[in-house]
C-alpha cells in the first residue's frame, strides 16, 4: 500500500511541473486540428468522387 501512495503522490508533484497551455492556445490548436480534418475530408472526399466517376465511364 505504501508503493502506491508513493506513487500518487510522485504522479501529482510530476503533473503540477507540466507546462499546460493557456485556455487561448488550446482554442486554437483545436481549431486547427478541426480545419485539418475537414480539409482532409473534403480532399478524400474528392478523390472518391473523381475514381466513382472515372470508373461509371470507362468501366461500367
């Protein structure tokens, strides 16, 4: 039992020496990640598009 409360209590000094991000940068990467993501899909979505339409014409 001693083992584990070491262990908490080494785990919460090691958590309060992170550098967190403020509530402004977290928006932001959120953002970006979201933009990134959508971006991605539109792109994907396109190509898929594109190799339907290619292979109704040529193939089918």
């Amino acid at each position: 039992m001693n083992k584990i409360i070491t262990f908490i209590k080494e785990a919460k000094e090691e958590l309060l020496k992170v550098n967190w991000p403020s509530k402004k940068q977290t928006l932001n990467y959120t953002l970006i990640v979201i933009g990134v993501s959508l971006a991605v899909a539109v792109f994907l979505g396109g190509l898929d598009y594109i190799f339907n339409y290619l292979l109704k014409v040529f193939i089918i």
